[in-house]
C-alpha cells in the first residue's frame, strides 16, 4: 500500500508538471487566494510546488480513507480542517465561487430539516442552516445556493455524477457510504426509533413481526428491522419519501414507519394522532456528504461546522428548528 501511495503521488506531480510544460494546463481563472507560500518563484518552481502540494494531499487522503476502510468509525470518520475556511486559489471552494453558488442536494419533505415552506416556497430548516453557513464561508453571502430537491435513493448518485456539491439530507454517516463518498464530521446525533397510529399498541421491534413497516428507498433504516432468527419478521415497504410513508400509515397500510428519531417527530407534528415509540433501535450520526474527489472541500466544510459549534450559530439553529438547545456533537476526525 505504502509504495502505491508513493507511485500515486510521483504520478500526479510528473503529470502535472508535464501538463503546464505542454501548455495543456494553466492556473485556474478567477481563482482567490494564494496555495502555499511560493513567494517570487518562477512559472516552473511554481508549477513544481504546487503539483507537489497536491500530491501530498492526495497521499495523506488516500491514507486516511485506507485507515478508516481497515478501522471504521462513522463518528471519527472525517478530514481535520486546516484552521479557519479560507478558499484558496486551484481549490474546489474557489471553483465554486467562480461559477457564482454552491450546489445543494436537499430534502424538501422532512420538517424541521430540509421542506418546502408553502407561505413562502422556500426550503428551510436545520439541514439547511448548515448549507447556508457553507455559502457564506465561500460567498459572504449565505444566499448563494442552488437547491437540488432529491430523494434519499437520489444522495450519492448525485455527488458521484457531480450533480450536487454538497448533499444536506438527514444523511447518516456509515461505513458502506464511506466507500463512496466522503462526509463532514458529525453535526447532528438522532436515533432509529418507531412511528404508529396513537391507538396502536405496538411499543417496540418486537410488536411488527408479520407486520408492514414503511422505509424510504436508499435509507439504511430497514437493514435494523431484523428480529432473532425464528421469529417472523417485519414485511418492508419501501416508498421514495418519508412523507409517502405518512400517507401510508394514515391510510392503514402500514403498521408502522420506522426511521431516524428527527425525522419522525417531524412527521408526528405534521399529524398528531402519531406517536414515536420504543427505544433506540440504532444511532444515527448525520453528516454532510461531499465527493471523496475534494478533500479540500471537506476540510472547508469541517472548518465552517467549527465555527458553528464555537460561536454559537448551531445552538440558535437547533432553538429554533428543533427544540431546547443542547450541546452540538463533538468533533472527531480521522486526520
């Protein structure tokens, strides 16, 4: 592994170096800020420093996500930032400042985090505080986002077809996804818990053996719906939005629904004849999914969700869109 890393790095900086030679590359248009500190070195120095730069954090990148394939700990799976955000020149954040907005993929469904306000037809909600912090950190305009509306199914087919920049969407970090695609540390904790009709007597996992439970498509919430072996298990039905599922519980077609904790007590207070029962069925740390292609930008991202753990911008977000503020999770990253 070690020598591969190191071939991969000799690689990229030959490459690079080779490309600006040939005149197939330039320095990107538009760019802001400066990468590293090259002083009054000229274009082949600087071509050298840089190409090395980036082979050193694609080194240091690729060892970090073979450490945490060996070891992982979606809590502790994340890139540390490199102090406060700062957009620097041939950075992913200066291409999206140059193109004008960030890409966001969102939810407009889940109330609370991510949903489409009817007075005004804007999305909002926790979710979306944490993008608009991004957009300011990047455009000293919070307002600079495109909202892609997606379903869960839709996540990480969208950052890995770079339809999205960014995806914000009651996404829980876990180790399957962490082959994919890479996440910010973990800016909110919710837990896997059960939604019924309140005069349901179904109290836990146990009371829908046989039964119809609601998921969506792409969550990781039906693979916890398993009881011992022997026992009849839950039957899962899968819809594209949380929403569907309410409809279909409403309905008597489902017995249950069964997701995060945050996104069912959306669901309750959109109908209060539902009630969330039993206890946590699984931890469910959220975090903002980025492609692994930008570790700079993951490193930005943890940088802004510093800032807003530190100054107290997460504490007002959870007031107003959650409930009585609690501390925000601590961060852990993996380097």
């Amino acid at each position: 592994m070690k020598k591969t890393l190191c071939r991969a790095a000799v690689a990229l900086a030959v490459v690079a170096a080779l490309a600006t030679a040939a005149g197939c590359a330039t320095p990107a248009a538009g760019s802001v800020g400066s990468v590293g500190s090259v002083g009054s070195v000229g274009s082949a120095d600087r071509v050298r420093v840089e190409a090395h730069a980036v082979a050193v954090r694609a080194v240091s990148h690729a060892q970090a996500r073979a450490k945490t394939a060996a070891a992982c700990n979606p809590n502790a799976a994340s890139l540390a930032p490199d102090g406060a955000p700062q957009v620097t020149a041939g950075s992913f954040m200066a291409k999206i400042r140059a193109r004008g907005y960030l890409i966001a993929g969102v939810d407009q469904s889940t109330y609370h985090f991510g949903y489409l306000n009817p007075l005004d037809g804007k999305i909002e909600g926790f979710d979306i505080d944490m993008i608009r912090a991004v957009a300011k950190a990047i455009f000293g305009n919070p307002d600079k986002v495109e909202y892609k509306a997606i379903s869960d199914a839709q996540r990480i087919p969208d950052i890995l077809n770079r339809s999205v920049d960014i995806v914000a969407h009651t996404m829980t970090i876990t180790c399957a996804r962490l082959t994919q695609v890479d996440f910010s540390s973990v800016y909110f904790e919710a837990h896997q818990r059960i939604l019924v009709l309140n005069n349901s007597k179904v109290d836990s996992l146990a009371g829908l053996a046989g039964q119809k439970v609601c998921v969506t498509q792409g969550s990781d919430s039906g693979s916890t719906l398993r009881l011992p072996t022997g026992q009849r298990q839950p039957i899962v039905v899968s819809v594209p939005f949380w929403t569907d599922c309410l409809v279909l519980l409403q309905q008597d077609q489902v017995t249950a629904i069964s997701t995060d904790d945050s996104i069912l007590d959306g669901l309750h207070a959109q109908d209060p004849f539902t009630k969330v029962v039993g206890p946590a069925l699984s931890d469910q740390p959220y975090g903002l999914a980025i492609s692994n292609k930008h570790p700079d930008f993951v490193r930005f991202v943890n940088a802004v969700l510093a800032q807003e753990r530190s100054d107290g911008a997460w504490r007002a977000s959870y007031a107003h869109w959650i409930g009585a503020p609690v501390p925000p999770p601590v961060a852990q990253y993996t380097s």
